[in-house]
C-alpha cells in the first residue's frame, strides 16, 4: 500500500482546519500531485484509490493515469470530520479548546465531529475493502494527514494513543506500508516514509 497525502490548498496556506470540507487543490497542490505521480512512476501500480474529497481526488488522477488505471473513491479514506473546528484557524482553536489542543490532540475526539478510534474503524475497513479486491501486488491510496497517521499508527501497532509519536506526512508525501488479509483482520509488516517529514506535523488542517 502506497499511502499519499493529498497536495496543498487554499485551506492548509491559511491554517484552517479543513476536516470533510471539500476545498479543492491551489496551484501548489496541482504540482505536488504531478510530483508525486512522476515520483511513483516506477511503481507498478496496480490501482488507485482516493478520499472521495476532491483535493485526494485530484491528486489520485495524475498517478492513475501515469499507469493506465481508474481512480476509485471510497468515503472510508475521508478526513476525520472536524465539527466545530472547520474552517477555524488553528491560533483560534488553540483559543478557544485549550483543554483539547494539548500533547494528546491527536487522540481527542473533535467538537461536534468525529474521533481518531472512529476514523480509524472506517478507514480500517476501507483497507480491509482494498485488499479483498487486491490480495497482491501494489495499491496507491491517496487520502489525508490525519486519516494515514491514524493508519500508520495502527500498522505500527501504537494505536491511536500512541500517534502521536509519528511525523507528519507532508503534502504530496508517501508513506509504503506492507498489508495482506488475514481473516477478518489485516496483517502488517513493513512501514516506510517515502518522503520528508512535513514542519507543519502538529496542525489540525489535513
């Protein structure tokens, strides 16, 4: 699994935080998702699936046409929905729930959103849904920073509670995670970041 963050918008330059928002790619973003399919071009990459957000989306057709597939799009790769934080600049969050923007952030379920655990049972299952279909060989995944560090959290076997150990995927990163299925569940190996670590990890604005 080739997991891909997304490229910038309009949204992560002003550092509000976008959650489900559908805010498309800026002309920064367009560039990342060229970058990172000229950057998986030596993959061989048997599908392509995306956030059905349209910044993952957008940035899953590059790579998909570098290989001759169709984008496939599942909600289960969605952001965590921010509820009350969307839209809101990060300053103001830090504001306004002091008691939620701490070392744990990353574990706490967002106002009137959604939680880590929930995002990652959705996003678990959308994997489970991607490896049936494809048991072998090398799938791209394009989704958001907070929705792969969950994932990779769970590959690692930190849980959500222990994300927050992770760097953060930069946009237009990569990280390779080996899976395969086994029975209900999934088996792990091998996690490898594929890019730099971004130096906005700590934001809320995937």
């Amino acid at each position: 699994m080739l997991l891909v963050r997304h490229g910038a918008t309009d949204w992560n330059k002003a550092r509000l935080a976008q959650g489900q928002a559908d805010i498309p790619l800026n002309r920064k973003g367009r560039r990342q998702a060229r970058e990172a399919a000229a950057a998986l071009s030596t993959h061989d990459i048997d599908a392509v699936y995306a956030s059905d957000l349209q910044r993952a989306l957008d940035t899953a057709r590059p790579i998909a046409a570098e290989h001759g597939v169709e984008v496939v799009t599942d909600p289960a790769f969605r952001e965590i929905d921010q509820g009350d934080w969307e839209g809101v600049h990060i300053d103001e969050i830090r504001r306004r729930w002091p008691e939620l923007w701490g070392p744990a952030r990353h574990g706490n379920r967002r106002p009137g959103g959604e939680s880590p655990e929930e995002v990652t049972e959705r996003a678990l299952t959308g994997l489970r849904r991607v490896l049936e279909a494809h048991p072998s060989g090398t799938v791209a995944i394009v989704g958001h920073g907070g929705t792969i560090r969950w994932l990779v959290a769970a590959a690692k076997g930190y849980g959500v509670a222990g994300s927050h150990r992770l760097r953060g995927l930069s946009n237009g990163g990569v990280i390779s995670v080996e899976a395969e299925p086994d029975g209900d569940g999934i088996r792990f190996g091998k996690v490898e970041r594929l890019d730099r670590a971004s130096p906005d990890l700590d934001d809320p604005n995937q």
